[in-house]
C-alpha cells in the first residue's frame, strides 16, 4: 500500500485570527525534541497564548504547549511542556 505524501496542519490558533488581523502568513519547520514529534502528530498542541521572537537573528516559538507524550519515557521528552521551541523560516 502506497503512503499518502502530503502536509498535515498539526495546530492552528484560532483566537489569533479572530482577534487580529493577519497581514502577512510564513511557513516555518519546528525543531523539535524526543516524542514531541508523536504528540503533535497526534493533534495535541495549544497555540493560544504563543507568539515568535527574534533573540540573536534566530526565531523563536514561545508559550507553545506541547503535553508530554504518555507512551515516552523520562529519557526522550522535555521536562517543560512549554520550553522554548526554535523555529525555521523557510
């Protein structure tokens, strides 16, 4: 069976683009640690109070929740679950 190849939107922040209006859209890849990959794939992140910064000409994602995967271990998932995520513009 052949896989589907496709982009999957993992979160959205709804509350954003009612309140504001979004003058400009920019598609960035998240670098990401341990099972935090498995639990955005399971659709269970909260953008409702993150925004990005600029720190030192690199970009950043801030109060993003990203909840502890339950099938990990203590080995392979951040203690914080809204540590501090580095993004990359694409």
């Amino acid at each position: 069976m052949v896989r589907e190849r496709g982009q999957k939107v993992v979160a959205t922040n709804r509350k954003a683009r009612h309140d504001y209006h979004i003058l400009d859209v920019f598609e960035a890849g998240l670098v990401l640690t341990g099972t935090e990959v498995k639990t955005l794939r399971e659709g269970r992140a909260s953008l409702v109070d993150g925004y990005a910064s600029i720190d030192g000409g690199e970009a950043w994602l801030e109060n993003v929740h990203i909840p502890e995967f339950f099938q990990g271990s203590w080995t392979n998932h951040s203690n914080s679950p809204q540590a501090q995520t580095a993004f990359e513009p694409h």
